[in-house]
C-alpha cells in the first residue's frame, strides 16, 4: 500500500476484504493535474499552437501547488 502522505493515492481499491485484488489508482497529484487540464481546455482560452507536453507542464504546476496548499 502506498502510504505516502504527501502524495496519496485518489482512489485505492482492495476489493471486497480481499488484498490481492488491491489497486494504488492515480495519485492525488494526478487527479489535480488531471482536473487542472480539464480545466484549461474547458476554458477555451489555450492557443491552437501549444503544445500537448506543455499542457501536461502547465497542469503538474498547477497541481503541485494544489499539493503545496494542502500542507498548509
């Protein structure tokens, strides 16, 4: 299991009281990034010419500051 507190896992799964059927599931960290894309492409303000790695850039910044905010 993964127990790190600085970056948990979302959404761990281990099935019906069965531990070989556990699942780590995405990273807290990742389903900010993944929210923070979601975000910006719902927001129809990117430019046609960025590129995707630079989108994954923009949304993992945006998520480590979301992790930074939750320490405090």
């Amino acid at each position: 299991m993964n127990r790190d507190i600085k970056n948990p896992n979302a959404f761990p799964y281990s099935g019906v009281g069965d531990d070989t059927n556990y699942s780590k599931g995405m990273t807290l960290r990742d389903y900010f990034a993944a929210h923070a894309m979601q975000g910006m492409f719902a927001s129809g303000n990117l430019r046609r010419s960025i590129e995707n790695d630079e989108v994954a850039e923009v949304a993992y910044r945006m998520a480590d500051a979301m992790m930074k905010a939750r320490k405090a």
